[in-house]
C-alpha cells in the first residue's frame, strides 16, 4: 500500500519476474481484488520488466500507463500525477 497524508492512495504488487501476458494477467487478477477490497481506485503492478498502472473503473480494470526499465524519468514525473488524478 502506499499511503499519502495518512490515506492509502494504491496498492503496489510487486513480482519477482513476469515474462509473458498470462502470468500478468493473473497478477492484474490478484491485485485488482485487493484493490477493491481496500477501496482503491488505482493499483500498480511491478517487476523487472516493468510498471503497469491500472485504474478501477467498477469492478473492471483499465490499464492507464505501462513503464519498461530506463524509463525513470517519464515515471517520476507522471505516476504520481496520474495516482492522484485516478484515486
């Protein structure tokens, strides 16, 4: 969870590796329920090959931005934003 001001604001499920579609897919699973279950309105899927941002809209998720390695500083600039814009 990540938490700002006291309030969570996501959730962060972290993997050790994800190398195909499927096993992320399943990952989105797991981490979209825990999102709706802690009310959030954003989850973030991360590994070595990757960020994933996903946005809750109901019970469906949308995926709003996907990070590959090297890309820090697009990251930095605009995570933040879209988490807060998204909650």
């Amino acid at each position: 969870m990540v938490f700002y001001n006291g309030t969570a604001i996501t959730l962060v499920e972290t993997k050790h590796s994800i190398q195909s579609q499927i096993p992320r897919t399943e990952q989105t699973e797991q981490a979209r329920s825990y999102a709706l279950h802690y009310g959030l309105g954003t989850f973030i899927i991360a590994s070595p090959e990757g960020l994933w941002l996903y946005k809750l809209n109901r019970n469906k998720e949308i995926l709003l931005r996907q990070y590959k390695p090297n890309g820090e500083a697009v990251m930095e600039a605009e995570l933040p934003q879209l988490i807060h814009e998204n909650k």
